[in-house]
C-alpha cells in the first residue's frame, strides 16, 4: 500500500468512527450562536462586564481585520492588517476586534481582582510580554514587552491570595515568578526542579501547562504528568509530595488531560478549612505524540484520579468515564456538578494529531453515589462540531456553556480532515431543561461588594417551592482563563447559610448567607453568585469580594 492510500484509509475510518452516540436518549441541548467571531478561539476568559475575549496566535490572515482599517508591524519585514483577539457579546452575539502586536500562541491568564485581564507569555516576540485588558466599551489591550523575567510558551497561571499572579513553568522553564511586577521580590525567578524531573524525558516534555490549584491553606498544589506537589509559594519551599497518580496515564500537554478542584464546602465556624479534592480526567500515554509522528493514535483514556489535598495521608481514588478522551476540558457548573466536554478519543495534542472527535459531553456529579448499577457519570446529547486541539469551553453566567475554538491546522484550513473552527456554540445542561423553573435572584443586601467574614442577605424567587426537598445552597464561581483543556483559576465555593431560607411571601424567599473567610479560600476579584434549589441554578449576579 502507497502512503497516499494510506493517509486515504485514515481520513476514511476516522470520519466514520467520529464518536456521536444518538441523540434522542441523551440529556442537553446545543445551540449554534454564531458561525464565525472572525478568529478560532483558542484561549477565553469571561470579564465581569459578561464578555468573553479570545484570542488564538498572531500568525498569517484571520476573518477580521484590526480595528479601524489599522495595520500593526509584526516582524521586521512584514506588517499585519488581521486581529487576533476578539470581545464577543454572547447575549447579543456582537463581535469587537482587539489589537495585540505580539505572539500570544499557546500562553496563559488570570483576572486581576479590580477585573483587568492579565495575560503573559506566548511564541517569539511574545514570550515575555504581559498584556493586560481593561473590562469597558473601548478598551484595547496594553502590551508590556519585558513584563516577564524569562520565556513563557506552554506555563499556567493562579491568582494568590495577594493578588498577584504566579506563573509556573513553560516549555524548558524549571521556574516561576510573579506577576505583574511592583516589588524587588517579583524581580526573582524561582526555581523548581519539579518541573525537570516529571518531564517523560529531555526530548519529551509532556508536562506542560502544568494544572495548579490554590489549597484552602493558601498554598498551590501543582500537577505534572502523574505527579504532584504542594509548593509553599510564600516561602519558596515545596512542602509535600503526593503519591504518583497510578495508571500510568500522562496528564499533561501533549497528552492533555483535565484538572479540576472540586467544589469547596464552606463552614460558618471560620477558624475550620474545607477539605479540598482535585479531579483529574482523560489524558493519553505519555508519548502520544511520538506515536503520532509514527502514524500511530493510540486511544486515550478513561480514567480519572480523585485526591484530597488536604489529607495528611491521601491516596488517589481512580473512577472510569463512560468515553475514552484526551483535549477535553473540565467546567464546574453553578450546581457544583462537572462538565467534561470537548476533545479526542485518540491520537494527541498538537497539530494534525488528534483522530476521533468526542461529541458528546459527559456529566460527573462529585457526590452521587457509586453503585453496581449506578456511576456518578452520565453521557449528554451530542455537538455536530468536532473541537479537537486549541478548542475551549467557558461557563457563561446565565449557566450556559460557551464552546469555541479547534483549529488542529498549521495555519487557518477550511479545507482540512478537522477544519480550522471559527464558531462558537452553546451547551444548554440540563438544568435547561424546559419543565424546571429556575431561581432568580432578586436582591443583594447590603449590595454586591462583599468583604471577607461578611455576613450578607439574599433574596430570590422560586416559582415552585418542593417543601420537603426544598433545600436551596449558594454558589461562588470565579471566571476562569481557559485554554489547552485547562481552565486555570477556576473555583466553585459553596456558601455556608445562616439559617434555612425563610418564605417572605408567596414565592420569594431570603436567607442569610456568610461570605467566605479568608482570600485563601477565595482570592478577591469578581465571583458570579449563584442561588441552587433541586440541582437547578439561578442565573448568577456579580459580586466583587476583598
Ligand atoms: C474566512 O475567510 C475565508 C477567506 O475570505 C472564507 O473563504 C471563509 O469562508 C471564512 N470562514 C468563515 C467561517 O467565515
Ligand atoms: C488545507 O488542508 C488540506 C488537507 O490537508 C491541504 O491539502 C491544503 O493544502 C491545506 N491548505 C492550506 C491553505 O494550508
Ligand atoms: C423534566 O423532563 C425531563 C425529560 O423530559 C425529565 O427527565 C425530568 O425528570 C423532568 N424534570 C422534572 C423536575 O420534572
């Protein structure tokens, strides 16, 4: 058999086993929200003004010119008149080019707690700069060319509880530091061999966009490939080691799983910390990408790892999802339920890697029983839009779940086995569903700017009380920087009550409710308040803690 026919029979097959499992039998709903925002949206965050930018990498043509007609220089030989950055307004669904100069492939961000978008790192010209973006009507990003001491191409970021940003890792980086710089200590580079020593091998880095999640105690656990740390970031010192992830399953890039930490329970007696657990999915061998340049896609995998961080001894559970998947990406929804949406059943990230898009999404419910019968698992209905490699997915506050990106091509393709995607799509979960009425919040009392320890009033409304079952909890949900199957930032805190919520009058409701202690548990910034009755949410409100 000649090559050609070969690569023939591989586009074949692969299309046919696209995996979509029905759709009548499963839950969700899918909307297309607009066939093109000009750009393939490889990396979003929400802003608290309710939109999303994305951008993807500052490379060739887009489908949007820069605003205004401009043209910016983009080497020393050649100028670019396309953007690469995008504001999209889901609810009206308008698009606003934005202007970056520099290369932001493949890097990270955070929020900033006064909401300014901070965004560091990327390719060649880009790999130090920070660039910042400030939530309003005309704002434009703001690049700083040496915002960052070394190189960033491939690094996750966390907001601290300080406020600041730390950045950890990049491809060849055994270091972090942080950001943005306003002291001498933010001048150091900090080193962490961690970082060399989970690599597969020098010629295979497959610990990339390493996933970091803020502990209740305020220090920042830190996952690469099938190992972890707790890493003492105030004083620089890595204070434990957590058991090996058994499987033997790589976790991160390029054989990309997701990360999540589960969501928070937080106690009225503030001198107690919640137990935190982090939940890991899908991910490939460890040298997928390899198999790949051999013409070989081997099928990701089904696992998942559950490890409470906080425990003196903790030792990994491992569960198994219903579909095979590497690429997908981990969204807490208001409920405190997880959404594992989006990727591959086979193959890697990475360009032209990935084979077997997984349609469906799959529902994991963090304290539903495991049974003979039942799993905490369960498949929802289908997308028809493959979203492999650069592909993102971002909750919305309305409690949808924006889905945008793929484009596993070198350069934009339409013409392409998986084309370059420069669509956004919604996924309805089921709490859409139309014979459910959702809570709505009607007021904040004192208002939205909360301090820590604050006790605050909600009011709402529910249209159809279950008085036995009617037990209501509060959610807090801070946007994250998704990108790469990684939602970086990304928290849910359930709220301690003061009491049971108390019946006003015929269908509106008020309960008081503690804001959370410490900027441990919730570094300040913007949060959207949720309000939950029978695993259903409210649309959320906006509220800025500090
Ligand atoms: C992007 O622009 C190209 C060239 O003008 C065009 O052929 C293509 O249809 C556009 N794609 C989308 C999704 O709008
Ligand atoms: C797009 O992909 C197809 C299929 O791989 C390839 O033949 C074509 O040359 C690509 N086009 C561009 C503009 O890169
Ligand atoms: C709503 O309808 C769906 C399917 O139509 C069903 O599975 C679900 O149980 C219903 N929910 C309620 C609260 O009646």
């Amino acid at each position: 058999m000649t090559t050609k026919s070969l690569v023939c029979l591989i586009l074949v097959t692969s299309s046919l086993f696209t995996l979509a499992l029905g759709s009548q039998t499963h839950r969700g709903k899918w909307k297309l929200l607009k066939r093109s925002i000009g750009i393939s949206a490889m990396h979003m965050q929400l802003l608290p003004n309710d939109k999303i930018i994305a951008f993807d990498w500052n490379s060739g043509p887009s489908n949007i010119s820069l605003p205004g007609g401009k043209c910016v220089v983009a080497s020393e030989t050649t100028t670019n008149c396309y953007s690469h950055s995008v504001e999209f307004d889901p609810s009206s669904r308008s698009i606003r080019p934005l202007t970056i100069t520099t290369d932001t492939w493949c890097s990270s961000g955070a929020l900033l707690q006064n909401g300014i978008l901070i965004q560091s790192g990327g390719f060649r010209l880009g790999d130090r700069v920070v660039r910042s973006l400030t939530p309003c009507a005309n704002c434009d990003w703001v690049e700083k060319k040496n915002g960052l001491i070394t190189s960033r191409w491939y690094a996750s970021n966390q907001i601290l509880p300080n406020g600041k940003i730390i950045v950890v890792g990049g491809l060849n980086q055994f270091n972090y530091e942080f950001i943005p710089k306003t002291s001498t200590s933010d001048q150091t580079l900090y080193q962490l061999p961690f970082l060399e020593e989970t690599r597969y091998s020098p010629l295979i880095p497959n610990n990339l966009y390493p996933f970091l999640h803020l502990t209740p105690g305020g220090k920042l656990f830190i996952f690469a490939n099938d190992r972890a740390i707790l890493l003492d970031h105030v004083n620089n010192k890595v204070v434990k080691n957590y058991p090996v992830m058994p499987g033997g399953v790589s976790r991160n890039y390029p054989s990309t799983g997701s990360s999540v930490l589960l969501p928070l329970i937080l106690s009225s007696n503030f001198n107690s910390h919640p137990e935190a657990a982090v939940f890991i999915c899908g991910g490939t061998v460890p040298d997928s990408n390899q198999k790949v340049n051999a013409g070989v896609f081997i099928t990701a995998s089904k696992s998942c790892g559950r490890l409470v961080i906080t425990a003196n001894n903790p030792s990994w559970e491992m569960e198994e999802m219903p579909l095979n998947r590497l690429m997908g990406d981990m969204i807490l929804l208001p409920t405190g339920d997880v959404l594992i949406i989006n990727g591959a059943a086979k193959g890697s990230a990475g360009w032209y890697a990935g084979r077997e898009p997984v349609l469906n999404p799959v529902l994991y419910r963090p304290n539903a029983p495991i049974t003979a019968k039942t799993s905490r698992f369960e498949i929802m209905s289908p997308s028809k839009i493959p979203r492999l490699y650069h592909s993102t997915a971002h909750l919305l506050s309305d409690g949808r779940v924006l889905v945008g990106g793929s484009n596993p091509n070198s350069n934009y393709n339409f013409t392409a086995l998986y084309p370059t995607e420069l669509s956004v799509e919604v996924f309805y979960p089921p709490y859409f569903s139309p014979n459910v009425s959702r809570p709505l919040i009607s007021k904040i009392n004192p208002g939205t700017n909360l301090e820590y320890k604050q006790k605050f009033t909600m009011h709402f409304h529910i249209h159809q009380w279950h008085e036995e079952l009617g037990k209501i909890y509060v959610t807090m949900v801070a946007p994250s920087f998704t990108s790469h199957s990684y939602s970086m930032n990304q928290r849910l805190l359930v709220l301690a009550l003061d009491s049971e919520a108390q019946k006003v009058d015929f269908s509106n409701y008020v309960v008081d409710v503690h804001a959370p202690a410490t900027a441990t548990l919730a570094p300040p910034g913007y949060y959207q308040l949720f309000v939950v009755h029978e695993g259903v949410p409210s649309k959320g409100t906006w509220v800025h803690i500090k």
